[in-house]
C-alpha cells in the first residue's frame, strides 16, 4: 500500500492546480517580456492571496526573483463575439516554490476550497429590454473568466432549467427572496450573486446583491463604468476581497510544526488519490508521507506551516476533513468526506 501512495504522490505532484496559474490582458504577444511575466505573477499572487492586484503592487512583494518560480506561459486568444483586440498571457508557477516566497514576505495566503457563487446574471439592452444572459453574452464571458483568474469558484444559472422557470429576468432586478431562498435549496453554493447589467449607448452599469445565506441581507453594490472589461474586473475584485475576508492566515501565524495525523473512511483507490492531491495542493503542508494504512484508515506524518490548532481551524473549513477530537495518541484524527 505505501508504494502505492509513493505512485498517487507523483501522479499529484505532476498536476497543476488551478490556484497556481492565472493571466492578465495584454496587448500583443511578445518573446519573455519581463514586464508581461510580472503583471501575470502579480495576478498569480492576488489569487494565491485573495489581494488586490493594486494592493500587491502597493506593498512592493513582487521582485524579479519571481520569475523562477515560473514554470511555463502561454497566450490565448479572446473569443470573437467579445469583440477584443488583446490577447490572455497565462503563467503556470511551481506551487511549492511560489507558497515558500509569499510566506518569507509575509504576504497571507487564502486556502483552497473556498466559496462558492451561484450567479444568476440578466442583461438590459439600450432599449430596456431585459433577459437572461445567453452562453454567448460578453458580460457573462468577462465575469466568468475574471472570476476564475481571482480564484473565486463559481456557476451561473442556466436559463433551461426547469426548476427556476418560474422565475423571471426581474425578480434579479428586485432581488427576490423567494428567488434567493429557492436558488439556496436547490444548488445549495455558499452564496448567491444576483447580477442585473445594464448596457446604455455611452457605457454600462451593474447592480448587485449578495446574498451569504438564504435569509440574509444582500450586500449591494452599483456601478457606471464606460469600458465592460474594466467594471467587472472591479466587481471581481470587490468580491474576491469579501470572500477572502477572515480566511486568509498571516504570515505571522506561520512556522515549521511536525503533526502525525489520521484520516479515517479512504475507502479505495479514488479516494486516496482525491486526498493526496488535496493535501499536495493544500498551502499549509510542506511535506508529508504515508506511515500506514489499515482498516480505510491512513496514518500520516506532516511538516505543516501552522501549529496544530490553526491546522484544524483550516482544513475544518475546506469542508473535505472532518476533526475528531479524539485524542489518539496525541495524533489529529479527521474523517475524508469529500
């Protein structure tokens, strides 16, 4: 069985996960630019972060020993119907690297397995007329993907569901509560987004309300901007930074801790590899190995970055462990659930 997890521990490791990798927009393409390699890390940081772009530059984190942390880049090109003349430069950044570099500059991290949106987005046209976003629709592709490059996890409502059909483009306008609770019953996400957009001849606006629970007040916000790409880049960056908001550990909080845990319920084959690539990816752990395995019960040695409460606090979070205090021989005892 150890060799086994040797052989999950490889296959992980030769995974990138998707908090590693982000993009900015740029102009054209051009051979290892240093200035689009470090708008693209700085983009990388504030999602590893949960930070502002603006925040990281203000803090000056960023040097040009940065650039090793890079592993690859590319460009993509923008779909054609959003009608846009630059280009995506993505940067793909050793993990383990990048996570050692941000915690010698004392920039916080914000873990993995975070919130996540249901977006219910409805469009207004010059003319007034209101209706669902369509695959299609440029705002959706703009919030979508500047949601993704802030690492916010997220789904939009699709307009043929049926569940939702009897609700109407308006009850976003309104932000109806029925709505709101019905959305949380249904797809049970962490929070709701009601998005109304509106597109005039001169510019755009949105109107937003987000909603942590079904019977919560929604945090509204408004907002006129001329440039589309420009609004919601600063709507995604709004959210990034309530989401983020008690989540991310200090660098203070971070040090060099030995804990020996066990994960019980790792039932078979799937769910060991789903936990390695948990734990390889999780910010917290510098290292880990298999000590045994018995009984779907996996016995493990960990350098973690935190002590042991702030270890429990944060992986209790993600959702994916379960604490069992326990007390077994001074061992962290977790149950899998993913």
């Amino acid at each position: 069985m150890i060799c086994m997890l040797c052989l999950l521990a490889s296959v992980a490791t030769a995974q990138t996960e998707n908090l590693n990798s982000a993009a900015t927009l740029v102009d054209r393409q051009l051979s290892q630019n240093k200035d689009q390699l470090m708008a693209a890390l700085r983009a990388v940081v504030s999602k590893k972060s949960g930070l502002s772009e603006q925040t990281i530059d203000d803090q000056a984190w960023l040097d040009d020993s940065f650039l090793t942390v890079v592993l690859r880049h590319y460009y993509e090109q923008l779909p054609a119907f959003v009608n846009h003349s630059g280009l995506w430069f993505h940067v793909v950044t050793d993990s383990s690297k990048l996570n050692q570099m941000l915690i010698d500059r004392n920039v916080p991290l914000w873990p993995p397995n975070r919130p996540e949106l249901f977006i219910w987005l409805v469009e207004e046209r010059a003319d007034g007329a209101l209706s669902h976003a369509s695959q299609d629709s440029v705002g959706r592709y703009w919030l979508g993907k500047l949601l993704t490059n802030k690492g916010i996890a997220h789904q939009f409502y699709n307009p043929m569901d049926a569940d939702l059909l009897q609700f109407k483009p308006e009850d976003i306008s309104y932000l109806n509560p029925d709505l709101v609770e019905k959305v949380f019953q249904d797809y049970q996400p962490d929070q709701v987004l009601l998005v109304k957009l509106r597109h005039y001849g001169s510019g755009h606006s949105y109107r937003v309300g987000l909603f942590k629970d079904a019977e919560s007040e929604a945090d509204i916000q408004n907002r006129q901007f001329v440039n589309l790409a420009d609004g919601l880049d600063y709507l995604a960056t709004s959210l990034q930074q309530i989401l983020a908001e008690g989540l991310r550990i200090e660098a203070t909080e971070f040090g060099e801790f030995t804990l020996p845990i066990v994960i019980n319920d790792v039932n078979d084959a799937t769910s060991m590899l789903d936990l390695w690539k948990y734990l390889h990816n999780q910010p917290l752990i510098k290292d880990f190995y298999a000590t045994g395995y018995g009984q779907n019960s996996l016995q493990l040695q960990l350098e973690a970055r935190v002590d042991r409460e702030a270890f429990i606090k944060v992986l209790t979070q993600d959702g994916l462990l379960q604490y069992l205090p326990l007390g077994m021989n001074n061992r962290i005892v977790f149950r899998w659930q993913p």
